[in-house]
C-alpha cells in the first residue's frame, strides 16, 4: 500500500528527530560530561535564566512528571544548588532559585553546551550557518514557539560586499527621511573605507543585522584612542523597526568595547535621530557637545554623546 503524501510527512520529521537527537549527542547517560542527565541540566537551564519559579511552572515549561521532577529537586536541594522560599502570591507554592553553588555547578555546563554547539557549526560557512539558524527558528515558530512568532533576526559580522550595502542604505534613508543630499552618501563611504582599510579586528568591529538572509540594520565600533572607542553608522531598516535591532546593536558595540578594554565611548549623532538617541540614553550614554551645521543640506544640530565604561 502506497503511504499517503501525510504519511511522508510524518515519516521524514520522525527521521529528523532521530537524526537530531543523535548528532546532539543527547543519549547519553551524561550529559557533555558533566555530572547532569540531559532532563538534570535541562532543569538546571531554566532556574539559571528564571529567577525563582515554581515546580508547577518548571513542570509544565519542560513537560516532565511531577514526581520525577520532585526527585530531582530533592537531590538538587540536598547538593545545596537550589534555595526554596515562601511565594508572596501564593504561601502553598515555594520559589525555587539556583544558589551561588548552583550557577557554579551550571556555568561548565553552559559553556560545554556552547563549546558543543559551536564545534557542530565551526565546519559550515557562515552562510550555512545563518540558513541552519532560520530553518531552526522557522520550525520553532510553526510549531507553537511563541518566542519565534515574531520576525526573528540575527547579528554577524562584516562579510565582503556589505559595506556597499551599508553606504547605499544611508544614502536612501536619510535622503527618503529626512531629507539630506548626496554628500551623507560620500560621508559614509568614507567612513566605511577607512574601517576596511585599517581594521583592527582585536579592538574594532561592525555588526550586521540579518532577516531572512537580508541585512536590516548595521553598527560599527571603531577605535578613537587606546581608552576611547567611537560607535558609528547605526541604521536600521524601517521594516525592522520595533523589533530590537537597533538596541541589540548599540549592546554589543557597549560589551565588546569592555572586553577590549576601552574606557569610555563616544558617537556623533544628530537631534533627528530621535528612536537612536531614545537607545543612548537608556543604556547610559549622556549628551557632552551640540553644534548647528549644515554639511549634508538641512540645517542640523550635531550631538556628541559618551558612555564612561
């Protein structure tokens, strides 16, 4: 009897999963060699990035049998990783939160499981990597995932070909929205030839911000001096707009310029720009400097914003 085009369907997922399963390496007893079972570190995950739950929400998050789950907990509690306390809402439900002892015991798993992953991306290129990624995030949303509902997108770094893209964009917008002329075009190549040109990839970088396989937004962090870096040229599509982009990107410019050991950042805006400068004010940025011009046509009024680090 031919299977029905259903019965395919049914046929290739359940040959998915076991594929999957496999290359992730999730039957084993241990779990990335440590201590944990797969369901202990997946207990373990969601205590370590919720602060204080119940064993209700814990049971119902993983889909696990409450009695089992109790076991774990029991032993969890008994190796002094979990801390039980009264719920102000509820006094017949306790909060559960990870002890300093548990986010020790959790920190090696998380960065074995990340270590893990990334030996499992490291042989495809960055292209296969981005495809794998929405092709993930595209079964999540499907299947009931209400963190994927929503358009989903990711940063990466520079690749050949995209600074043209970045020039071009702020030559389009800022001509379409605010009106300035060619020469905010000729401002940005510059700006991008002379980050090719004297790139420094230990104390400079620029991220993409990609949807689908499309860039929709761009930040670079450059080097002004040994202690001060300068953040230029965010963007972001209006298409992605409300999404995050824009303060994702201005994050990572702040976390990488601490892991790099600058002191201070700095970035030249305009008063216009009124959804970027809402992002530097909430992550700490103050106004230092204003200054009237009028370079790209409009009459503007330039700022001059740093963050101490």
């Amino acid at each position: 009897m031919n299977a029905s085009p259903f019965d395919r369907r049914i046929a290739a997922v359940r040959h998915f999963n076991r594929f999957y399963t496999l290359k992730l390496g999730v039957l084993a007893e241990a779990f990335l060699n440590t201590p944990f079972s797969l369901t202990e570190a997946r207990v373990l995950h969601s205590l370590a990035h919720r602060d204080g739950t119940t064993a209700t929400w814990l049971g119902r998050e993983l889909d696990l049998d409450a009695g089992y789950l109790s076991r774990i907990l029991r032993d969890f509690e008994r190796r002094g990783l979990i801390l039980r306390s009264p719920s102000p809402q509820d006094g017949r439900q306790a909060l559960i939160s990870l002890t300093t002892d548990g986010r020790d015991a959790f920190a090696p798993l998380d960065r074995a499981s990340h270590t893990a992953i990334g030996a499992l991306l490291a042989p495809l290129t960055e292209s296969e990597q981005d495809r794998l990624v929405a092709a993930m995030r595209t079964i999540a949303g499907l299947l009931g995932d209400a963190a994927e509902a929503r358009p989903a997108f990711i940063l990466r770094p520079h690749r050949p070909g995209d600074m043209g893209w970045v020039a071009a964009r702020h030559g389009a917008l800022y001509s379409e929205e605010y009106g300035l002329n060619h020469k905010m075009e000729a401002y940005v190549a510059e700006v991008v030839a002379k980050f090719l040109r004297e790139f420094d990839p230990a104390r400079e970088h620029c991220w993409i911000a990609e949807q689908d396989g499309t860039p929709i937004g761009s930040v670079f962090l450059v080097k002004e001096s040994d202690s001060v870096a300068k953040l230029r040229l965010l963007i972001v599509e209006p298409k992605a707009r409300g999404l995050g982009v824009g303060r994702r990107l201005v994050e990572e410019c702040v976390r990488f310029a601490r892991r790099a050991g600058y002191r201070e950042i700095t970035l030249w805006t305009h008063s216009i720009l009124v959804s970027a400068r809402r992002i530097y004010d909430s992550l700490g940025f103050q106004l230092v400097e204003t200054e009237s011009h009028d370079e790209f046509g409009p009459e503007l009024v330039g700022e001059t914003w740093r963050l101490r680090l």
